[in-house]
C-alpha cells in the first residue's frame, strides 16, 4: 500500500512537471500543486481515452490531460494566455 502510495506522488510529480515544461510561463504552485495536477490530468486523461479508444492512455494522455488542465487554468483563473509572460495578476 505504502508504495503504490509512492508510485502515485512520483506519478503526479513526473506528468504535473511534463505539463508545466510543456506550457512554458511562469506558474506560481508548489511541488504540492505539481503533484495534484499530475494526477487530476492522469485521471482527465485516462478518462479522454478510455472514452475515444477504448483503452488506458499511458503517459502520453497522462501529459495531454495535465497540459489541457494547466492551460485552463490560466486562461480561467489567471486571464493570460498561453504563453503570456505579464507578471501574475
């Protein structure tokens, strides 16, 4: 139990850091928000696949959900966009 626990936080670690390298700008969150991020957009995209192809989405949509939910993120929360690097409102 306690390493599945460990794999989950590597996880989110991993996918939440893929997205933000992906989207670059600056996000003012913590490893902790890395980490929830990483694992809300494994599970956002797990679900995008098991709906359009049927199967589990690996890392790949892990990344994709992650990076969609960043994105939205800034354009709802923070009203930039996707590479506006205005200073933080």
């Amino acid at each position: 139990m306690i390493g599945f626990l460990i794999f989950l936080v590597l996880w989110g670690l991993v996918v939440g850091a893929l997205a933000r390298l992906a989207l670059p700008g600056p996000d003012p969150i913590g490893i902790p928000a890395t980490i929830a991020l990483g694992l809300v957009g494994s599970l956002v995209g797990g679900l995008v696949a098991r709906i359009f192809l049927g199967t589990g989405g690996g890392i790949v949509f892990s990344v994709l959900g992650a990076t969609a939910l960043l994105y939205a993120y800034r354009r709802i929360v923070q009203k930039r966009g996707i590479t506006d690097r205005r200073p933080l409102r």
